[in-house]
C-alpha cells in the first residue's frame, strides 16, 4: 500500500547569517514556506523561535513558569486571586493553576500579572528561552528520564 | 466569567506538590491527530494524573473571520492535556498533548516558543492528518521527532518508506512505541532528547 505524501518546509525566518532583525509586529500566521532555496538541512534545525518579534513586551509568563504565593490574599482580592493564592502555597505551574481554577490560560496570566506586581506571588526563574542550545540542561532531562 | 466560588477550588493533592526548591520548568509538545494516543502518552510517563488547560481564540485570531473588529467574531476554546515530570528537586519537564489538525495551536503564543522540541504521533492509518502539524514544525523551526504509535490495525510501512511519505529529512528520528507503556513512551522521549542533544552539539561546533 502507498502512502500519502506531503512536501517539506521550511522555517519562516530567514537563515543565515543570525541574528534575525526584530520584525515589528509580523503577523502571527505568515504566508506558507519561504522560498526553500538550497539553503543546508541542517541549519534549519537549528533555528530559534520565541526571540524575536514583540518577545520584550510580552509579560514573562509562560504555561511553565512556576508561581509561588509570598502572601495570604488580602480582603481586596478578587475571589479568583484568592483561590489562585490559595492553591500556589508550594510551587505550581501556570498550566497547572489554569487546571484546577477551570479559567484559560489568558485569563489566569492577567490574574497573575496583578498579583505578582502587587509582590503577592512570585513567578521563579522564567523559563530559559535558549533551552534548545543548552546541552547541560538536555542532559539533566536525559538523566531524569532515565531513573522514570 | 463563570468562576467557582473561591472555597470551592481545590489545588493540588499534597502528593501532587513540588517542592519548595523548584524553580525550573521546561516543556515538550506532543502532538498528533484526533485519538492517536496524546493523552495515553502524557499519561503513562506523568507522575500526576493528567490535567487539562484551555485557551480561548477568536475567529479573528484564527485567521477565518475576515470581518475583524465587526461584533460577530465568535470565540472558541481550545484545549489540551499536560503531565508531568519532576526531573531533579530543581528541574520540573511538563507534557502538552495537542491536537495537531487544528491549525490554531500555532497562534497560541508561546506554546511552541520555548518548548525543548516535539513528538510527532502518528498514527498510520490517517498519516495525512499530521501532514499540515509537521509542516508548521519545520515553519516555526520546532524541533521534533516521529513516534508511530502501534495500533494492531494499522498498516506497516518501513520506515524509509515513512520518511519519504513524509518527506522528512534524513536526520529526524522515526520510532515506533506503544504509547500505553511508560517504557515505550519514555524511550521516545529519550529519543527526542538525545536528538535536541545532537542538534546542540552540532551547533557549539559550528
Ligand atoms: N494499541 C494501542 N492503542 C493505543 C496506543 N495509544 C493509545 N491507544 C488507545 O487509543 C485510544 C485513544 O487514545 P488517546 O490517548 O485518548 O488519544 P488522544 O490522541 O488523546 O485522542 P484525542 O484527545 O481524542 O485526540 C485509547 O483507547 C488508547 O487506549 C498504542 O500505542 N497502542
Ligand atoms: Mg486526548
């Protein structure tokens, strides 16, 4: 039996030389494939994605940032931040919180981003966005699925 | 919004807490068609039970509506599974499980960014159904390995013949698991990691 084919692409971004200009705003679902050209396979496994456009002024909160509560929430808080308070008294995700209070991730960043400017919950170190590069970190992953 | 009283939401079982020393996390997407094995396989490997996050989109955002701005844009919500995986007292890996057909996993910002790599599931009686989530892995320069989940109904294609079906290049790893054993499902993620792995050393040398 034969199977159906599909054709390769390409990443969006242009590569090389690195690094790629900071787009201003491009939009979120740009045409289908650039041009392959003869560009070499192997780069194209190497590109990044999350560096470039608008990356700074997005609030720092990924599904995987993990958020501690410092405080008990305060008569003022909204019953939401309340619970979201309530529920990080050991580290917790964002995906996580978004889990257990049934709210979407979106809604549960904007929570967020007032608690943790008010220093009522602080996020840990935010996710490194060059993991990708980071051998050390690729093996401390291999060597705890290992023990799995 | 509809928000359950604040007494009523229960977080996490003790067991399920981390501890207070973590402060990393990473992540790995898994994604594949509809009822390939995505929630079998963040399950088997999580050592929580698997937990469900949602997004909502609208039309606009997904790029179907052309009216934007005009008070018709409808929203939708998507949703998919996680797991988890305490990797050292510091370290914390997460699974997302994502339906690969809907296109609009992509517009999710920040779901892909950031992720280690992916785990293309396959399953091949539909291998057309993960034509267009590949494609946008190679787009969005995502790297991923392709895991054939073995369904006794399934055809067997070897795995060359996969690859070119695919049009995959040389290097991306094809496995086969049996995504409902935490061995089998293990084994692919060690596969991507040695993978992200050789990627990396590549890169240092250049
Ligand atoms: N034989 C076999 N069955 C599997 C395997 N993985 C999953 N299944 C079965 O396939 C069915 C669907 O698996 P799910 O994990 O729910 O698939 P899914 O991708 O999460 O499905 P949706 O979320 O509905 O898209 C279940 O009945 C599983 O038990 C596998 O590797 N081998
Ligand atoms: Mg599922």
């Amino acid at each position: 039996m034969t199977p159906p084919r599909r054709r390769r692409r390409y990443p969006e971004e242009q590569l090389p030389p690195p690094p790629p200009p900071p787009l201003p705003d491009s939009p979120p679902d740009s045409p289908e494939a650039a041009a392959p050209g003869n560009r070499k396979e192997v780069e194209r496994l190497y590109i990044l994605t999350g560096t470039g456009a608008g990356d700074g002024e997005r609030a720092p909160i990924d599904l995987v940032t993990l958020i501690v509560a410092r405080a008990e929430p305060p008569p003022s808080a909204a019953p939401e931040q309340s619970a979201l308070l309530r529920i990080c008294q050991a580290p917790l995700s964002v995906a996580e919180i978004s889990a257990y209070l049934d709210l979407p991730f979106s809604v549960v960043t904007v929570l967020l981003t007032d608690l943790l400017a008010a220093e009522l919950a602080q996020a840990r170190a935010p996710l490194v966005k060059q993991a990708r590069a980071d051998r050390s970190l690729l093996e401390a992953v291999m060597h705890g699925l290992q023990k799995l | 919004m509809d928000f359950k009283s604040s007494d009523t939401v229960t977080g996490p079982l003790p067991e399920d807490h981390l501890p207070h020393t973590a402060e990393t996390a990473v992540k790995i997407v898994i994604v594949g068609g509809f009822g390939v094995g995505k929630t079998t396989m963040v399950g088997s490997v999580s050592e929580i039970k698997p937990l469900t996050t949602e997004e909502t989109m609208t039309q606009a955002g997904i790029g179907v509506d052309d009216n934007y701005g005009s008070d018709t844009k409808t929203a939708t919500t998507v949703a998919m599974d996680f797991g988890r995986i305490s990797i050292t007292e510091q370290l914390v890996l997460y699974l997302f499980g994502t339906p690969g057909q809907e296109r609009f996993w992509f517009l999710w910002n920040g779901l892909f960014e950031g992720a280690l790599g992916a785990v293309v599931l396959l399953d091949t009686r539909r291998l057309e159904v993960s034509f267009d989530v590949i494609g946008r892995l190679e787009e969005k320069g995502v790297p991923f390995v392709v895991a054939v989940n073995d369904f006794p109904d399934a055809p067997r294609h070897p795995v060359e013949d996969l690859r070119q079906a695919l049009d995959l290049a040389p290097e991306i790893p094809i496995v086969t698991c049996d995504a409902r054993r935490r061995a089998a499902s293990r084994d692919v993620l060690m596969t991507l990691l040695r993978f992200l792995h050789a990627l990396a050393t590549a890169k240092a040398r250049a």
